[in-house]
C-alpha cells in the first residue's frame, strides 16, 4: 500500500473503573487503510469497535484516555485540538451510525439539515448549497432529489433514510467514511443495496471506508482487508478473501461457523460461552476460555498480532498452518 490514507498504531482507549483503576476497551490496536479501500472491522458486542471510531473522532465518552497513534492526511488524529478535531470531523472524516436517525433530525426538512453541516464547513450561500445537496442525493439514488430536499425524515422507508445519511455525510467531501453497523436495521436486500452503494462511492469518488459490524457476512459483501476484534485487540488481520475462506484463529473460525448457512446442513454453531465484558477480560490470550484449541501456554501473556504471511496478520500461537506458511 502507498502512504495509507488512516494509520492507526498502537491505539490504545481506557475507561475509569469506579474503584478508580482502568478498564482497557482498546489495546495497541494497528490498523491501516488506503486511499479507496474498504477496511472491515469485526468482532462480538463489547469487543471495542465503536470505541475505536469515537477515538479517531475525538468523541470518546468523559474520563476516557487515549495513547498510540492514528496518522490521517498528515497529522495525529490523537493529538489534534478540540477546534482541530472539530473541523476534521464531518468535513474530512464522517460517520454514518447504525440508526439514520441519529444523524437526521426528525422535524427539519431533508434539504435544511443537509445545507447546515456544508455551510457550516463551506461557508456558501444557500442556494449552492443546495445545489450540492440536491446533487448527492442523486449520487446515493433518491428519486426526484429537488422534492425530497423539502421533505421530513418520517416521510422516507429506513433503507432511504440511511441513504439521505450517506448523502449528508459526502456533501462536504470527506476522504473516509467511518461507517458503525449501517446497515444492521435494515432488512437483508436494503443492506446489500447500502453495501453496493459503498463499493460505487469508492469506485467514483476514491472514497476510504471503515466499515463496523459484528456480522461477517457484510464483510463479505464489500470489504477489501478484514481485521478481526476480541476483548479490546485484533485477533487476525489480512484480505477478505484470505481471511474468510481459510481463517487461521480459532476465533475467526468460530465467527465464521456462526453465520447462517455455514457449518453444513444449514447449521449455525455459535461459539460456546459469551465475550468477556470489559471488566473481565481473561489474562492470556482473552479467547483461551471459550478456545475448542487452547493449550496452557494461551494462558501466560497475550500474543501479540504478527505477520504470518507478506499481507496477513495472526495473534494464537497454536495455528495449524504455521509450519507451512509462517515467516523465517
Ligand atoms: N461510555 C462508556 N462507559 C463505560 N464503558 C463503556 C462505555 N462505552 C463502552 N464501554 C465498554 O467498552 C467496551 C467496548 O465497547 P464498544 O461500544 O466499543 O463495543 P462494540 O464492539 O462497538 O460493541 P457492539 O457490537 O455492541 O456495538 C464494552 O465492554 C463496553 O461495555
Ligand atoms: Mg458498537
């Protein structure tokens, strides 16, 4: 990969337990995404990915600390001011939640919220503005984007809805997208229609992505890397393809084995026992307790995520394919 586009090495995100310890959400988590690509991020409720987004954005909830690195268009998204932040977020970095509604306001029309956030950035007058809205909502296939533009919210379906949110984030041109569960409210022929509209956006516009979910099975869809989250830390990393065919942790393997369809016979088999919350995380490897693999050795100190291959990356030190494809 040239330069990449986002750097993120060594994040780390604590949070203040109430005995006055911290609670680690977060750890050294390494992570890179070039210009165009879609990066996925996966993992179980509670394994700390949107804690990962809110850091890059600044919007950690209060009490929480941060340490590493996340190198975006030259600079530390870490260490940026509150006013730096401010201006990075919405305008290069924007981020589309699981629910549109949390980005639209539920009584102002579709063309003033839109219009709001590119002023604010472009300072323009109104009617370029609305110009410039009109034109992404066609980008992301509203029909007759001149009428919705005087619409409310209530009067679209969700999967629109979650489209007007796309529309509103581009309006001011960011370069990536950090998108959390987009499509997890949605019905499956809408979601894969969100999904295909992340791959045209990216293709026209060299759009960067961040794409959040618990389900693997969205990754699949679009994703170029996949980076595997467990407890605060990346477990695996490399190309999708790669990673969803021939997994190499067990945690993966067990993710994958949990998705509709696999498994044989239409069977689902979820991983046995439930992730640790954040208070709990097992010593060791944190998945040793719930690893069919595990050997006494997972239990000592964390593997640390390594090259196992030129393009992939592997913590568990019990991985059947080592002999064969592991780095000298
Ligand atoms: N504001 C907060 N205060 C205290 N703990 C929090 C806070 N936000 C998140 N956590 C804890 O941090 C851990 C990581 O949370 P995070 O929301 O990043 O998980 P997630 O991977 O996005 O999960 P999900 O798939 O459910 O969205 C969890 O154990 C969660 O309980
Ligand atoms: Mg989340």
């Amino acid at each position: 990969m040239t330069a990449p586009l986002l750097d993120i090495s060594d994040l780390t995100v604590s949070l203040p337990a109430p005995d006055g310890s911290r609670l680690f959400a977060v750890r050294d988590l390494n992570l890179r995404i070039g210009t165009g690509q879609i990066a996925g991020l996966a993992g179980e409720s509670g394994s700390g990915k949107s804690l990962t987004s809110l850091a890059l954005l600044g919007l950690l909830p209060a009490g929480a600390r941060t340490s590493g690195r996340s190198g975006f268009e030259g600079r530390d998204l870490l260490s940026l001011s509150e006013r730096d932040r401010a201006a990075v977020r919405g305008r290069r970095i924007a981020m589309i939640f699981q629910d549109p509604m949390t980005a639209l306001h539920p009584m102002l029309s579709i063309g003033r919220q839109m219009t709001e956030h590119y002023r604010h950035h472009f300072r323009v007058p109104q009617a370029k503005a609305l110009r410039r809205a009109e034109e992404m909502l066609d980008l992301v296939r509203i029909p007759d984007p001149k009428a919705a533009l005087g619409r409310s919210p209530h009067e679209f379906s969700g999967g629109m809805r979650q489209r007007i949110a796309i529309a509103m984030a581009l309006c001011c041109e960011p370069s990536l997208i950090i998108a959390d569960e987009p499509t997890t409210a949605l019905d499956v022929t809408v979601q894969a229609g969100i999904l295909r509209l992340f791959e045209r956006l990216r293709a026209e516009l060299g759009l960067s992505v961040l794409l959040i979910t618990h389900d693997l099975g969205v990754m699949s869809a679009v994703a170029d890397e996949v980076s595997v989250m467990y407890a605060g830390r990346l477990v695996e990393a490399g190309p999708r393809a790669d990673i969803l065919t021939r997994p190499r942790h067990p945690y993966t393997h067990g993710l994958l084995g949990a998705l509709p369809g696999a498994g044989g016979a239409g069977g689902m088999a979820p991983i046995p026992g439930l992730p640790p919350s954040i208070t709990t995380h097992p010593s060791g490897c944190a998945f040793h307790p719930r690893c069919s693999w595990s050997q006494p050795a997972c239990r000592g100190e964390s593997p640390a995520l390594q090259p196992v291959t030129p393009e992939r990356r592997l913590a568990c030190p019990v991985d059947p394919l080592a002999p064969k494809e592991t780095l000298s």
